[in-house]
C-alpha cells in the first residue's frame, strides 16, 4: 500500500486529534448477563471488577474482566471505531500498587495480548480514602464490534479494583 501523501496525513491527523478533544464520550458499567456478548451498559450505576492474582496477571484463577462485548459497540449510528478515554476508579481493597491491561480483539485474550492488543495503566490509593479517581487511559482507534477485557496485577491475593470506562467513538 502506498504511503499517504505529507498533507493528507497531516489532515488526517489533525481530524482526528479534533474529533478526539471534541466527541462524545459515554461512560460504562458492568452488565447483570456476562453470559453472552453485551457485557457493558451505559444504565447503570454498577461498576466492573477486576481481580488480581498474587504478583501476576489475572482475575483469581478466572477469566479476565469482560468489558466489552462484541454487541457493545457501536454506540452511534454510523459508529465504525472507539477508543478508551478514561476510567473512573470507585473501590479497591489494597493499598498498594495497581496494576491494569485493557485488553481488545476478535479472537481470546491470549490472542489480544500475543498480538500486542493492548494499553496498560498504573494506580494507587489508600483504601480508606473517600476519593474517587479518573484516569486517562491511551488507546488506538478500535473497531466496533471488538471484544475488549481488563486484567489486574497486584502483589495481593484477590485485590480487587472496581471502576467504569469512558470512550469516544468514531465515524470515520
């Protein structure tokens, strides 16, 4: 494929970075039904939970937290991409280091994580603080349709984290 010309690209660019400052942003929590692929809802006040396992990746032996289904996105008419904005921590129940990997693709996480599919953030707060905290997170453009995941690192057994993710979708 032939690369784009200099003004196109900075054309594309500057679209974008405009859109990205100046679109909607929808907030998510958790579905009541993880069984099949509408695993968030933007109608609701419950938040999604990732586990850790003890100094790994993980959710306790499980699966990693389902964020996205296949059936979440699009949000809009006419919606071809989204990206993860920011998340809004609401619990956690260690007071040490948080680690987080959303994780995106078609296939498994294994698949997502093999293939690079993914943006890490880090996190800390003394549980005994009433502050809840809004993180940016950095994502490329992802398709709608796109299975999405989080998995949690902490040096604790079964800490978990609780929180609700902010995306942008897209058009083009």
């Amino acid at each position: 494929m032939m690369a784009l010309p200099r003004w196109l690209q900075f054309f594309t660019e500057a679209h974008y970075a405009e859109e990205h400052v100046h679109n909607k942003e929808r907030w998510f929590g958790i579905s009541a039904d993880q069984g099949g692929e509408d695993w968030a809802l933007q109608e609701t006040l419950a938040p999604f939970i990732a586990t850790s396992d003890a100094n790994v990746w993980g959710t306790a032996g499980t699966d990693p937290a389902k964020v996205f289904g296949t059936a979440d996105t699009p949000i809009f008419v006419g919606g071809k991409y989204f990206d993860f904005h920011r998340v809004l921590i609401v619990a956690n129940t260690s007071a040490s280091l948080y680690k987080l990997r959303f994780i995106w693709g078609t296939g498994t996480v294994a698949e997502g994580v093999a293939a690079g599919q993914y943006s890490e953030f880090m996190f800390i707060r003394d549980i005994a603080s009433i502050q809840r905290k809004i993180l940016e997170v950095m994502s490329p453009k992802i398709a709608v349709g796109t299975r999405a995941w989080v998995e949690c690192w902490n040096a604790t057994e079964n800490a978990t984290i609780s929180f609700f993710v902010g995306i942008h979708e897209y058009a083009f």
